[in-house]
C-alpha cells in the first residue's frame, strides 16, 4: 500500500471512490469540499493498493502551525474506506499517514472520524441498493414467459 497526495486531475476517481465506499457521503464529494477551497487549502490525501487501486481516501486541510486537519471545511472527514477494508487496513493507512506526516514536516493530526450514525446509514443504502438490483434481477431470471 502507499499513499499519495490528491491533485485536481484525480477528482473522477475520489468521487467514483465516495460513491462506492462503505461510509462516505455527498460532503466527501470534491465539488462539496472545493466549494470552501479559498478559506480551506486541501491536502487531501489517497491510499493504494498494492494494484494502484485506491483503498481510501483522508480529505484533509493543512493549517497554520504545520497541522493537518480533517478537512477543516467539514464538520467531519476522516477515512473514507472501501467496502474492502479489513479491520487492520487502517491500521497501516495511519502508519504510511505518519511517515508522510514526518517527510512533510507535519507536526500534529487533527482526525475527525465519520461518525458510526453516518457509515450504518450508508451500509443500509448500499444493502438497500444491492437489494433492490438482486430483487429486479431475480423478477427477470423467473419471470413466466
């Protein structure tokens, strides 16, 4: 895995990445977050895979006194993470976080998580989704002909 520091041209792929990932929302879609970019500089970070395939994504601030924030323009922001994630992902996300912290010469995190309320909603959407697509493929597999 490494990370890697999002840049304009990836912004398909963080909101493809959102869309699909087991606890993000629509605040965690670029537009939303570029929408406050003159007061919050980003330093939004993306995590990948051994594939190159993104894992995760951290939208973050840099604030003065060299401390990255969640992103400061959010009420939260911490990692947005694939329906992939094993327990121990983040584990080695916040690791590679902190070497990339330190080359940076970043001092301090300030993390704020994505609230449990937020990521069960949004396992019931996607449960719902995935639901309603295995229930119209299912009406079609044995629909009397």
């Amino acid at each position: 895995m490494k990370i890697v520091r999002y840049s304009p041209e990836m912004k398909g792929v963080w909101d493809d990445f959102v869309e699909m990932s087991k606890n993000g929302t629509f605040l965690l879609k670029r537009d939303y977050m570029e929408y406050h970019a003159d007061r919050f500089p980003d330093h939004s970070y993306l995590f990948l895979d051994d594939n190159g395939s993104v894992a995760a994504l951290l939208p973050a601030t840099l604030r003065e006194g060299n401390v990255l924030s969640s992103h400061a323009g959010l009420t939260y922001g911490g990692l947005v993470m694939s329906v992939r994630t094993s327990a121990v992902d983040p584990l080695e996300m916040f690791g590679l976080l902190r070497e990339r912290l330190r080359e940076e010469d970043i001092r301090k995190l300030v993390y704020k998580a994505i609230p449990i309320s937020i990521t069960v909603r949004v396992r019931k959407r996607t449960f719902m989704r995935c639901s309603e697509t295995m229930r119209a493929s299912a009406s079609a597999i044995f629909r009397p002909r």
